[in-house]
C-alpha cells in the first residue's frame, strides 16, 4: 500500500462539504495510512465527532480542552507526516493565513512548520473574492499545497468554482507532501493506455490495456518532484492530479506528439500499449454486413520506441516495457538492446487490466530487480525508487 505507515492529520472545518471528508479518511487508510482527525467547532455542526472516531478508532479533538494534557496541538502536529485541510473553508483559510490560532486545528496549523495541503471547498463569490485569492496567493508563497476546487453545481445552488476537490486528487497531493523529491527539475514524459486503430468510423483494432500502469507512473513522478507529460490513448480513468495530458488515439498521433516533446525530457517512461499494426484502409462509412467474410489488411504502425532510442540525447534516461508470454526475462533483454533503452520493465500479460502489477527492473548492465505483487501506484513508486534513489 503506497501509503502504508504514513500518518495523516486530516483537518475538517465548517462547509457542506464536510462530509466528504469521511471518505477521504477511508481512502487514506485503505492506502495504508494511520489517520487522525481534528475539527473547527463549526465542523461538528456537519459531521460529528462520533463519525470520525468511528472511521479512525482514535481521538477527535476541536478544542485544547478535549485532550489530556492542553498539549495536544503540538503533539499532534509532530505526530503527522502530512497535514490535510479538506475541506478548507474560507475562514479556516483567512486564519491560517494570518496566523490566528483561535481552536485547535488551526493552533495545529500554526504548530506544524510543513507545507500544510489545503483543499479549499466554498461558494463561488466566496472562492474568488479578493480577500480569499490573497490569502491563498499568500499560503501557497510560504510553501503550501493549494487542491484548487472544481467547477460544477454547488450546495446553494449556484454555478461555478468551489466544489470540493475529488479524494483522489486530495490524496495525490497528500502523497507529493509526504514523498522525497528523486526526481526535482527534472521533466519526464510518460506514455499510457491502448492505442486504437480505427478502419470505419466506430470499430477499430485495440488491446487490453487500462492505462492504469502509466497513470500511476505518471501521478508518482509527480509526487517525487517531477514536471510531468502524460501522452495518453483513450482510457476510462480519470487524469492525474499535478500532470500536463496530452490526449492521442491512433499510434501515429502518438508518435507525432511524443518526438515533438522529446527534446525537453529528462527521462522518457514508454509504458503505452501501442498497436503494433493498423488497417491499410478507412471507410468513412460503417462497413455492413455480408455473406462474404470480411477482409482488414494491416500494415506497421511506427516504432515509437524505437525512434525514442534512436533520436535520444545522450543524457536522457529511456525506460520502456516489455509484456511477454513466454521467455520474459530473455525477450525483454533483447528488445531493451535493441531500442537502446537504460531500463526495461518486463511483466507477463496477466498484469493487464488488473489493479496490480509484478515482473522484473531490466537494465542496461544485465543486472535484474525483482518486482514483488502490489497495486500498481506501489509498484510505480518501487520501480522509480529503485531507478532513481541516490
């Protein structure tokens, strides 16, 4: 679990959206994380107290005078490895920012001398309102993580930026708070999903894959500090928190647009299933049946791992991947020789479109890491650690 061990104070103030705060809890500790909860007053008048001692089994503290020793404000400031204000309503914000320590979560703030991650959740007059932009402007100049709210229906209403963010980008920005920074400055474009070859306007030839190998390298890198592209064919998952998404279809597009940012990458993580083949011709009309068995004559698609090896700079890393049947080990040396890649991360096909993922770190000295089985963010952190942890 990607978060296994890690101590999370989540912080809930006075908005509606305090109630989603009870799965953001879940959440983290389904990741593994030890979670704790502290409450503005107003808080309570939306989700009480019960509910969070419920989903944590521990103490939920909104004023110096619920704990044991007066004391607990900085105690459990220490205790967290990430701080998470979520939802952070737009007085909880006012306060922080000017340093008013009025109750116990935001003597917590003041007391926890990290980047603290606010989630903000308001109206949206509220949201963009002179004082609140400054005072945003202001936490995130001290080093603070701001999850800028989404856009959408609101609870009075009204239309417009202000809903709480998603608990999946919540958590994401969690996890950039908490992990070492391997890959600071440094820009990595990553590929994912299954590229799809269309021959009339709605069949096309594909593959099995998610995505969801390549979306969690692409979210992990970020977390460890990098600047990070996702070229991505069509999935069903949602984009990643702190990620540029470059949008392609065919394998063609994807070429185009993966040589064009090439030049700028530090580190190229190829991780797309990309279909080796597409059909000779399109039919702008839907092919019919017929008593006659149809015919789809293909023809190569571009190498774009290949091309990647052979246009690289010379201090690029090149990371590809290898799914194979039979002769793993033996087939992934082989194509990482050929495409002239640093590493090659070799899996056996069972690991598409599974929520986990196992196989072997490749690299260019022949020397093997062994990937145990664990959920595929896991796996992209234990992949990227053991590439790049000096």
């Amino acid at each position: 679990m990607i978060l296994k061990s890690k101590k999370v104070l989540v912080g809930v103030t006075g908005s509606i959206a305090a109630y989603k705060s009870c799965e953001l809890v879940r959440s983290l500790q389904k990741k593994g994380a030890q979670v704790r909860v502290c409450m503005t007053p107003s808080a309570k008048e939306f989700v009480g107290e019960l509910t969070f001692r419920a989903l944590t089994e521990d103490d939920v503290l909104s004023s110096w005078k619920d704990g044991k020793t007066g004391l607990e404000h900085i105690s459990w400031a220490r205790w967290a490895d990430s701080f998470v204000i979520a939802p952070a309503s737009a007085n909880t914000i006012a306060k922080t920012a000017s340093g008013i320590a009025d109750n116990f979560l935001t003597s917590v703030a003041l007391a926890y001398g990290k980047p603290i991650v606010f989630a903000p959740a308001m109206n949206t007059k509220m949201y963009t309102s002179n004082q609140t932009r400054q005072n945003i402007d202001k936490l995130k100049k001290w080093g603070n993580i701001i999850v800028n709210p989404e856009e959408g229906e609101l609870a009075c209403g009204e239309e417009g930026e202000g809903k709480l963010a998603s608990v999946e980008d919540i958590i994401t920005a969690v996890m950039y708070s908490i992990f070492p920074k391997y890959l600071k400055n440094k820009k990595v474009l990553v590929t994912a999903g299954a590229t799809r070859e269309f021959f009339d306007p709605i069949r096309y030839i594909s593959n099995a894959s998610s995505g969801q190998m390549g979306y969690s390298l692409a979210k992990i890198a970020y977390t460890l500090g990098a600047d990070v592209i996702l070229v991505t064919a069509p999935t069903c998952l949602k984009k990643p928190y702190g990620v540029k998404v470059i949008d392609v279809v065919s394998a063609e597009e994807m070429y185009r647009v993966v040589i064009e940012n090439l030049p700028e990458a530090d580190i190229v993580i190829m991780n797309a299933a990309v279909a080796d083949f597409k059909p000779e011709s399109y039919s702008t009309q839907k092919l019919k049946k017929s008593k006659e068995n149809p015919v789809v004559n293909l023809k190569p698609n571009p190498d774009i791992l290949k091309a990647v090896g052979e246009k690289r700079k010379k201090d690029q890393i090149i990371i590809g991947f290898a799914a194979e049947s039979e002769n793993i080990i033996e087939n992934a040396r082989g194509k990482l020789k050929s495409k002239n890649l640093d590493y090659i991360i070799a899996n056996k096909l069972d690991v598409f479109s599974k929520d986990t993922h196992r196989g072997w770190i490749i690299d260019k000295n022949g020397n093997i890491t062994e990937i145990p089985e664990m959920d595929k963010e896991s796996s992209a952190f234990f992949i990227l650690e053991k590439i790049f942890k000096r």
